[in-house]
C-alpha cells in the first residue's frame, strides 16, 4: 500500500490490449515509470513472457475483482503505435507529477480542454501513447 499511497492516484477503468516483443522490459517500464503493477503468467517454449497484466491496484485487490479492471493486457507481439488508452484517474495532477519525478521524458505538458477536464498525452517504452484525464 505504500507505493499507492506514495503516487496519490489509482485509475478508475481501463482494460486495453497491448502488444509488445519485450514482455520483461514492459512490465518493468510499468512498475518504474506508473508504479503500478505487473505480473507475467504464460511464457512461450523460448521462456518470453507471452501473457501478462499490468495495473494500478496491488494484485491482491484486482484478483478480488471488486472493481473494474484497471490495466492493461499485455500479449507477446510486435507493437503498433498509436493511441491505444483514454485513461481517466483519480488525480490527474498527482499522476503527471509522479510520471515526471521518475525520469520519463515522453510526457506532454498537462492542457485544460475546453470539455473542462486536464488532459496529457504519455508515450510508453514501446510508442503507444495513453491520453489521460482527470
């Protein structure tokens, strides 16, 4: 609970798929760049991750399923960037805070729409790019 409480924001529905060569790296990006979560549970004959989930909650309360699930499905396969999530969060702010404190330079400046809602684009490890309001 310490990293949800340290990053000040969780997802509210998200459950796009996303398809990547580097299963390990991805995950990785996720946990580093979000702080959410990972977990690789096929691997193909050559031991690659070949099914996986990454979400924001701790994998404890997503196995419950007392929420919608707020994540992504990873396949093994090769990606196709473009816009695969509009992402909404909790605290939009908090999360562009957290995603700049780490590092991750692929984040656009935070932008008020004129729906009223603050919006930023981010660019994964892999080129697909998630808006994200809140």
């Amino acid at each position: 609970m310490s990293r949800f409480n340290e990053k000040g924001y969780y997802v509210k529905e998200n459950a796009p798929i996303y398809c990547t060569n580097d299963m390990d790296a991805t995950a990785k990006w996720f946990e580093d760049v979000l702080g959410w979560y990972s977990q690789i549970v096929a691997w193909d004959a050559e031991g690659k991750g070949s099914y996986g989930v990454v979400f924001d909650m701790l994998p404890e309360v997503e196995h419950t399923h007392l929420a919608p699930f707020t994540g992504f499905q990873l396949f093994k396969g090769t990606p196709v960037p473009h816009l695969i999530s509009f992402m909404q969060v909790s605290d939009v702010e908090k999360m562009h805070q957290w995603i700049v404190s780490k590092g991750w330079k692929q984040v656009t400046e935070m932008v008020m729409e004129p729906w009223s809602r603050k919006t930023f684009v981010l660019t994964t490890i892999d080129g697909y790019t998630i808006k994200v309001f809140g």
